[in-house]
C-alpha cells in the first residue's frame, strides 16, 4: 500500500515538473535589413501566435551566398532550419546535398505554387516573386518612362546608376534588353543585349551605388535607376514623393526567392510547420502588402491598392528566364559586361 502511494505521489512529481508543451525553436536563414523587419512582423509572429510550442528565431544574413556559407560551414551538424534564398544559389545548395525536398509531404499549399515557383533540380520552392523595375527622380524626370530604352537617353549623361554583372540587377537588364533588340536564346548567344548595355554605359554614374541605387535616385545624385520592385515600392513609400517607380510596356525578370528545409536540421517537424504556413496564402498575403513582394501561391488574392504594386497584374509581361541554365553562363556574361560595357561608362 505505501509502495502504490509513493508511486502515485512520484508520478504526480514527475508530471507538474514537466511543461505542458515543450517548446521547439526553428532557426530561419534569411535575408537582413528591411526583409527581416517586414517579415518577421508579416509572417514568423503570426505564426508563433498560432503556435506557442514553436519559436522562430531569425538569423539574418546580406545575402544568398553568404547564406551558403554559413550551411556549408554547419554541414556536419546543422544548425539551422529553414532558409530563404535566391533560387539560384538554392540550385548549389541542392547539388551540395544541403536541403530535404519540399512537396506535397511538406506542405498542402504545393499544389497552389504558380508553375514558375517550382524548378527542376531544386529543393525548395518559390516563397516571394520580385522583378526589375526603374525608379526615377521626380525633380529630374516628370513623366513616368514607358521604355528601357530610357536608360539610353542622351540626356541622361551621368545621371544613371544600377549594379553591374555579376549582380542579377545588371544581368537581368541585359536580359530585357537582349530580348527587346531580336535575341531569341540569351544563352547562347546575347549579343544584341550586350550591345544595348553599350549604349547604356555612358549614362552610367555608378555601376555600384552606394548604400544602395534608390537612395541615389531619392536625393538627386542620379535622375535614373535600376531597381528590384519590393524595395522600391517600400522607398518611394519613404522618398515624400522624391522617387516613383516604374514598370516598362517591354516588360521584365522575375527574382525568385525559395524556402528550403536545411536537411539534418535540428528541429525537422516544426520546420515542416513553418514552411507550410509561410506558403500559404494568410502569410503570402500578408506579407505582399507589408513590401510588395508577390505571391507565389496563385490561390493569394490581393487587394487592388497592393496588387497594382506587384507583378503579379503584369505577369504576361515576364520574360522567361532558366536560372539554373544562366548559372552555367553567369560567369562568361561578366566577362563580356567588363570588355564591352564598363570601359564605356563615364
């Protein structure tokens, strides 16, 4: 009889020593500054409101290859989660063996992913669209340019700034202007976009604004630039009416960040949880209208006032781009920009 009381009385012990729910803790790779204040507030807090037991800390990074530094020096014990990445250094990653596949196992939203959020020998899947724009300087410029050909504008002589290759910004606009000019396959051949840059180069103030291009614009230092539409949307926001933005009739590039599961990491099942719900159209929603950022889930309805400021209205005016197939000419691209554009700039 006192054995069964004492029994009793030690799993009683046992229990209230225990807490009701153990809190798992899912480490999120991502990028830092505004990214990371938006979407904390957009999305990770939300979903830690609807789960208790889980704790999302965020682990900022400036970019996606410094992201693959910090998941391949942690290789042989993981300590991250999940990470938010540019899908083209998600494409290294998976070669490197350093993500799970997400799919439907992962998450139910996989089947409302847009077809251009899912790529062949990638991981991960596409968690926000961005695309080229130009952002223009309200004193300098009053009308809206219509054209990329904007950046050639004799009257714009050292009042252009945009990142060179190898930054996607200075890629990407080779790319719309190769296929604004006849090319057909800019990866065997763009020549007729490297030809335009040419006649771009002259314009160019910088070719590596400093802190970054729309703060150039804002204050004046340059009338044009070239832009990623989230950050400018955000910034123009800010500028007083200084800066506006710009989407060209030619068209433009989508930018596709994935979220991909860190294979080995060390709070799996929670992670599947966070990646499910940033997928879904409550979090693509929400954090479209925190910056503009458009959904990759098309079953995502967007206010008009926010939609109007993403591409997902424009997106018959994306020119297809194969990441993975531009990784492979990334390099030879470069090359090209710094023998036949940069000498030719001011």
């Amino acid at each position: 009889m006192k054995t069964a009381i004492f029994l009793s009385g030690a799993l009683m012990l046992a229990t209230t020593a225990l807490p009701a729910h153990a809190q798992q803790t899912v480490t999120l790779l991502a990028y830092s500054g505004l990214f990371q204040e938006r979407y904390t507030k957009a999305v990770i807090e939300p979903f830690m409101a609807a789960h208790p037991d889980i704790k999302v800390e965020y682990f900022p990074q400036p970019g996606s290859a410094a992201m693959l530094g910090v998941l391949r020096a942690q290789k042989a014990a993981q300590q991250t989660d999940v990470t938010i990445m540019d899908v083209s250094v998600a494409k290294t990653g998976t070669d490197e063996g350093l993500f799970d596949k997400v799919n439907e196992s992962v998450t139910k939203n996989y089947a409302d992913l847009y077809p251009n959020a899912k790529f062949e020998g990638v991981a991960g899947v596409g968690v926000t669209f961005d695309n080229l724009v130009l952002i223009y300087n309200t004193d300098a410029i009053k009308t809206a340019p219509t054209s990329w050909n904007a950046l050639k504008d004799p009257a714009l002589k050292g009042k252009v700034a945009m990142m060179s290759a190898p930054d996607i910004v200075g890629i990407g606009t080779t790319i719309i202007m190769d296929r604004m000019n006849g090319g057909k396959d800019f990866i065997q051949n763009i020549n007729a976009g490297m030809n335009a840059m040419a006649e771009v180069a002259p314009n160019v103030q910088t070719w590596e604004p400093k802190p970054e291009v729309y703060p150039t614009v804002i204050n004046g230092q340059v009338s044009l630039g070239v832009g990623w539409n989230a950050r400018s949307q955000v910034n123009a926001d800010k500028s007083d009416g200084k800066m506006k933005v710009a989407l060209p009739q030619e068209g433009t590039i989508l930018q596709v960040n994935t979220i991909n599961l860190v294979k080995g990491g060390p709070s799996s099942d929670a992670a599947r949880k966070f990646v499910d719900y940033a997928l879904s159209p409550q979090a693509q929603s929400a954090f479209s209208a925190a910056m503009y950022y458009a959904p990759t889930n098309s079953a995502v309805k967007l206010a008009p006032d926010v939609a109007n400021r993403t591409v997902i209205g424009a997106m018959d005016k994306v020119i297809p781009v194969d990441w993975i197939a531009l990784s492979t000419v990334r390099d030879r691209i470069t090359q090209d920009w710094r023998r036949k554009v940069i000498p030719l700039s001011r």
